[in-house]
C-alpha cells in the first residue's frame, strides 16, 4: 500500500477515535457537538477512502477508452455519493443541535451535563408532584443529617425486633 494512502487512513481512524473519545469523556454539551462533528468527518473520511483508487481516473468512459475498459481502474463513485449526503445531513443536525444547546443554555444557565441532568430531575419531579430521589449516602442527605437519621431508623427497628 502506498504511503500517501497509510497516512490518510490513520488520519481517517485518528479522527474517528478523537471524536468518539470526545463524546465519552467531555460533559461540556457544546464540546459534545464537536467530538461528534469530529466523528462524522474521520467516517466520512473512511468512506471516500472505500473508494478511492491511486491510479484510478474518474468514471467516465470515453469513445477512445472503449476498446481497453479492463485496463482502466476507475474511482468508486457511489461512497463519493454517500458521503456528498451524509454532509448534507450532518450540517442539519449540526445546526439543530446548536439551536438546542442554546436553548438549553437559556434555560438552565449551564452548558455541563451532570448539572443540566440534575435539574431535569429535579423540574420533572416538581411537575410529576413527586420527591426527588436523593441517595442516604450522598454528601448532601449527610449533611443535612437524612443519611444518619435513616440508619438510626434501621437501628431502632432492629431493637424493635
């Protein structure tokens, strides 16, 4: 394989692997997008890849080719295709996912995921007219005093016992 073909392979897997390694380790929404424009763009990388041919000539057959055709390596121009829509497609959920990170910025004032998760929980148990399920073990029920009030309750039922 040829070196030039090496080295955008790795490219095409190194921005894949970037962009994947983004969407699970960032809990910032907006950098969220861009791992995954990232992604899209090493996959569509691979894509073209798929099809494409060194020495190849693009698909179009002339009069004068017609009596050698076996002798002719042509590019694939169906990925070429596949990916021209993918773009397309992926600059529209790019934009819808903008729109919505804006407006999830409006609304909770954060763009952190953990925190934007937490209110959530917290608005629909507001609206379902439910408590929010709080951990006996977390830092916040042990220091308003819920996490030891709990294990006194499971003490004084033993002593019921």
């Amino acid at each position: 394989m040829p070196a030039i073909e090496v080295v955008l392979y790795i490219g095409a897997i190194g921005l894949s692997v970037i962009g994947l390694a983004g969407l699970l380790v960032h809990n910032n929404v907006f950098r969220m997008l861009l791992a995954l424009v990232m992604l899209e763009a090493g996959v569509n990388l691979l894509l073209v890849l798929s099809g494409f041919r060194l020495a190849g000539v693009a698909p179009i057959i002339l009069p004068e080719q017609m009596h050698n055709l076996s002798a002719i390596s042509m590019n694939d121009p169906v990925p070429q295709a596949l990916v021209l829509t993918a773009i397309v497609i992926g600059v529209g959920i790019q934009a819808l996912g903008l729109a919505l990170i804006m407006r999830i910025k409006a609304h909770y004032g954060t763009l952190n995921m953990l925190k934007i998760r937490e209110q959530l929980e917290f608005d629909l148990a507001a609206h379902a007219g439910v408590s929010t399920p709080v951990s006996a073990h977390s830092p916040d029920a042990l220091a308003q005093g819920r996490g030891r009030q709990r294990s006194n309750d499971v003490n004084t039922q033993k002593d019921e016992q």
